[in-house]
C-alpha cells in the first residue's frame, strides 16, 4: 500500500521510500551492482586491454623511435588519456547511468552520450569481424601440415612461394636471393589469407556471396558474446576472471617461448633501441596520441556503463590507476612477445625486421603465422596464438555490447530491466549486429571492414567524442563541481592534475590531433599484393556518412534542446546546464539531504534501501 504526498510521488510505508510515478524508484535499487571490486577491475581491464596493445603498440613503438617513442606516450598519458579514463568512470558511478542518461548531468551535452552509443553500436558491428577471423585460423590450426604453410592447394597461384622454401633461398652469407625477396608479397601464408580466407573480390563494387564458413565462425563468437552477457553484470563480473587473464597466461607462454628462439634478441633491440630524432617527427606524436585513446576505448561510453554498476562509495579514482598500470604494462609487454617472433621470423628467412613486421590483420594473420610456421611444433604455437586473439578480443566485444545495452535500458526503463525483456532485448541486438555484419564476410567484405576502420570508428570520431566531454564537465558543469561530486563519493579529492587537464591539457590535445588528422587526411585505399585499390567516390561518402553519423549527434542534440526549450537564451541556457537526474546522488541538491549514504545490496536477495529506512522525503 502506498500515499501520495505533495510533489505527486507515492510514499511506500513499509520502507518510507519516495516512489516516483513516473520514473519508479528514485535511485538505483532496481539496478545491479558489482559484486565485488576486482569484477569491476576485471571487466574494465578486459575492456580496455584490446588487441591494439598487442598488435598496434609494438608496431608504432618501432616505426616511431623504439624506447624514444615512450616518451611522447607517457605525455599524452598522463595529459589526456588517464584523465579522460577517470571522467567517464567517475560520471557513470556518480550518475548510475549509462552513456546517454549520465549526461543529464548537462542536458545541452546530453548529445555526447548518443554520439557514444552510435559509435559503440557500429564498433560492435566491425570488430567483432576480427575474432571470426581468429576463430577460424584456429580451427584450420589443427591441420597438419599448416593450410598457409605450402602451396598446390586450390586457392594458390603459379607464384606462390612456400614458408619453408625461405630458408633454403638463404646464402651463406645470409644475404636473400632475388626470389627470396618476394616471399612476402606471393608468399603462401598472404595467399591464404586473401585466396582462401577471405576470397577477396576485385574491389567493394563487386560484393559477392557469404563466405559460410566465416559467417558460421560469426555465428559462433556472437552467441559465445550473448551468454557472457544475457543475466547482466553478475554474470559478466565472473567471466571476466577467465577472459581477462587467460589471455595473460598465453602471452606469457608465448613471450617465453619467443625470447628463446635464434634472432629473438635482434627483435627486441629492433622493438626497444630508441631513436630520439624520431621526436622531432609530428607524426610520432599523433601515433602516440591516437594510440591511448585506442588503448583506453575512450569516447565508447562503455567506460561509463561500467561504472555505473559500482556502489556510490566505491573508490574508483584507485581502480582507475590499477587499470591504467595494467593497460600500459599490457601494451609493452605484448611488445617483447610479438618482437622476439618477428626476430626469430626475419632471422630464419634473412630478412630485416623492418620488413617482417607490420601492424593489424598484416601482423596477426600474416606475419605472425607465417613465424609459426617455421617453428617445430607449428599447431601448438598457432593455436595459443589464435586462442590469446580470441580471448583478448573477446571481452572487449562483449562489454562493448553491454555498454550499448546499458545505455538503451536506463532510456527505456525499469521494463527492459526485468529478466526475461532484457534477455530478449540482448538477443535482438545480437541478431541485428549478426546480420549487419554479413555484409564484412562476403567475397567484398574486407572492403567494408576497412570502410568501418577507417571512418565509422576512427580515431577523428573518438577524439571529437572526447574534446566534447571535457569541454562539458570542465567549463559547462564545472570542474570544481564534479570534484565536489567526486570527494562525495570516495572520501577525497583526487590530484588536481586531472582536474587541470579537463580545463585545458585534454581537450587542448584532442583538438590539436583532430585537426593534424583532418590536414593529413587521404582518401582510403586498400594495397593489394601488386596494386593499391582505389574506392569509388560513393563508398567514401559512405564512409563519411558513418562518420558524421555519431559526431553531428553533439551539435544536433544540442541546437534542438535550445531550439525546444522555453524562456530567454539565458534561461534556456541556465535550464540545459542544470542536472535533471532522478537519482540519489543529486538527492542532496533536491531534497535537502546533506549526506547521501552508501546504498548497498545483499546477494541474490531484492535490493533495498535500508540506510533509508526512517527517512520521508516530502
């Protein structure tokens, strides 16, 4: 049984908590919650620790200087990236919500929640496109000999040259003969990926059928992704522990193995020598600059999804710099194990390093294949090497997925929280993300894939993302503020360093990135074994359009709330900068509590607010 009181909520007795007719419960009750710390560590650690740390880190660490490329990464570390982390960490717990209602925080930004949520939707979309792929070299791993390994096979041309053929093409004197120097470009492991795996088309205009063994691989991974995450973040919390660290222990095995073979030395020297005349190079500091902001999935809203499952009093500031360690750590680390077998790689076909190695599909389908295949034991290492691809690509789709699911649910409401709406809500969206993704494993499918990479989720879109985000909190709501906010959460102010960075060193990063990529931008092209595939105009519109579909949602949201709202410009302004959150962190502001106690919820048992118990809010 409940009252009425003044303000047109509904009192329920038996707990004496305020009940909003419209909205539900004020608050988080119905809303799960972290069981414990570490599973929030765990998924953001899973999240955020992608396969650019283990395959674009090493590469742009060699390109841009070795040790010397460090530093200019360590800057927009601590500049940007780590900043930025903690901000959209920090807003999800404050708010309990995920991307898009969190910024009602600042209604006239509410637009960079839904700008993140296009942009995690079509990151879904592609990125999954990748574990098919490892899913599938995987499976052919267990074939003796190797498939990429020989030639003779179906999908080979005249000009194929064998793995093992490298070393007999070797001199003495460890100089390559004129064939030699073509193993890269018609070697047998390139003609797999792009004759077999993919059956790659002349160009997009041509899209061709469904690769069905791909598309049953797809299949395979997306159902793997909608049991991680179909009985919500409980569920997610506990999986997590796996996929989060078994890829550490693949890494380790293989970094072991790797720093054990003839010409490893030579690779990790190639990977770590520092070149410090690289930092006078612009170049060097956009890679370093785009690279944190891969490697800590900001803009993605996913970061604040998570973030909103921990408890109001949870010290996430801590959290944030254990996750950052770990990421990092991560990303230099998987550099030794990757560089060691492009040593042993180039050393066994008397080949420099620099060409071997490569970043991306090149260096997880190609090049590092084509090493194991000169390995003894080639299924055993191909295997753990897939396995880890898998497993580190795996949790990076499934709470990016989650993410999404979060932001829709707090739109929609409690309704879709219930257990069997949500379900079917999880399963609806992986079967649209299924279907849309068909279109990325057809014979025309890589053309798609590189489309999706090189508009729909780059680098551009994320930093806009981003500047946005620290231009909201920092001078819109108030930097100062959201301290306050945060001190009210986990008991003390942070550093004002990240405070600092907010204001100014942040979005002073991303807007100086953002235009040197507009400068430096060149029309996609896809290179070809002996030719570089130019797009037609219409598949760069295309791609543009994905683009602007997640960045005019800032700009877009924020003329239509001026445009809709009542009042002077003042007054509009005023009323778009104001929070409009039902939820107990605001409660202070709106009903006259000073101190918000910590709401805590009992395993498998109804949440409940029992710090509230005895309190009426009228």
């Amino acid at each position: 049984m409940t009252d009425a009181n003044s303000n047109g909520a509904t009192v329920d007795p038996s707990k004496s908590v305020v009940v909003d007719s419209k909205v539900g419960t004020i608050g988080p009750p119905t809303r799960e919650k972290w069981r414990s710390q570490v599973d929030f560590i765990m998924s953001c650690v899973g999240y955020a620790v992608g396969l650019g740390n283990i395959w674009r880190f090493p590469y742009l660490c060699y390109k841009n200087g070795g040790g010397a490329f460090f530093i200019p990464y360590l800057i927009s570390l601590v500049t940007s990236a780590v900043p930025v982390f903690f901000l959209e960490v920090a807003l999800g717990q404050y708010t309990s919500r995920g991307c898009i209602e969190a910024w009602r925080i600042c209604p006239l930004f509410q637009g960079i929640g839904y700008a993140s949520t296009v942009i995690d939707f079509l990151c879904n979309i592609y990125y999954i496109i990748i574990l098919t792929w490892a899913l599938y070299y995987m499976a052919m791993s267990f074939s003796n000999p190797l498939p990429w390994a020989t030639c003779g096979n179906d999908w080979n041309t005249a000009g194929c040259v064998p793995v093992n053929a490298t070393r007999s093409l070797c001199t003495e004197e460890g100089a390559k003969s004129t064939i030699a120097g073509n193993v890269l470009t018609q070697s047998s492991v390139n003609e797999f990926f792009n004759n077999k795996a993919l059956d790659m088309s002349e160009g997009i205009e041509e899209v061709g059928g469904i690769k069905w063994e791909l598309a049953l691989c797809l299949l395979a991974v997306w159902i793997i992704c909608y049991f991680c995450i179909f009985k919500g973040v409980r569920l997610t919390g506990k999986i997590v522990y796996f996929t989060a660290l078994f890829p550490y222990v693949i890494l380790i095995i293989l970094f072991v193995r790797g720093v054990t073979l003839e010409g490893a030395k030579d690779g990790v020297i190639y990977y770590i020598n520092p070149n410090f005349t690289k930092l006078g190079e612009s170049q060097v500091w956009l890679d370093a600059g785009t690279q944190v902001f891969y490697s800590y999935a900001l803009g993605l809203g996913a970061m604040s999804a998570l973030g909103s499952y921990n408890h109001y009093r949870h010290n996430c500031y801590r959290d944030v710099i254990i996750i950052a360690c770990c990421n990092s750590l991560t990303s230099v680390f998987g550099g030794f194990a990757i560089f060691s077998v492009l040593g042993y790689m180039a050393h066994m076909q008397c080949q420099d390093i620099s060409e071997v190695a490569d970043k991306g599909p090149g260096l997880a389908f190609v090049a590092y294949p084509m090493a194991v295949s000169l390995m003894p034991l080639p299924q055993l290492w191909s295997v753990l090497f897939f396995l880890m691809i898998i497993f580190v690509g795996l949790d990076s789709q499934f709470v990016g997925v989650e993410g999404f699911i979060t932001a829709i649910t707090d739109i929609v409401g409690d309704k879709l929280r219930k257990t069997p709406n949500k379900q079917i809500f999880i399963a609806g969206v992986c079967i649209v993300n299924y279907l849309l993704a068909l279109t990325m494993i057809t014979r025309g499918g890589m053309y798609v894939f590189q489309i999706f990479d090189y508009y729909a989720v780059s680098g551009l879109c994320l930093l806009f993302i981003v500047f946005f985000e620290c231009i909201a909190i920092s001078w819109f709501y108030g930097g100062k503020r959201f301290y306050d906010d945060i001190e009210d959460m986990i008991g003390y102010r942070p550093l004002p360093w990240i405070m600092w960075c907010w204001y100014g060193m942040a979005p002073a990063v991303c807007l100086a990135l953002f235009l040197f990529m507009v400068i430096q931008y060149e029309p996609l092209t896809y290179k070809k074994t002996t030719v570089t595939y130019e797009y037609p105009a219409w598949a760069i519109g295309v791609g543009f359009a994905l683009a602007l579909a997640s960045m005019l949602c800032i700009p877009v949201t924020a003329i239509y709330k001026l445009i809709k709202a009542k009042g002077t410009l003042k007054e509009r302004y005023t009323k778009l900068t104001t929070p409009t959150l039902n939820h107990f962190a605001d409660w202070d502001v709106k009903r006259g509590i000073t101190n918000v106690p910590e709401i805590n919820f009992e395993d498998n048992k109804s949440q409940e607010m029992s710090d509230f118990d005895n309190v009426t809010f009228i």
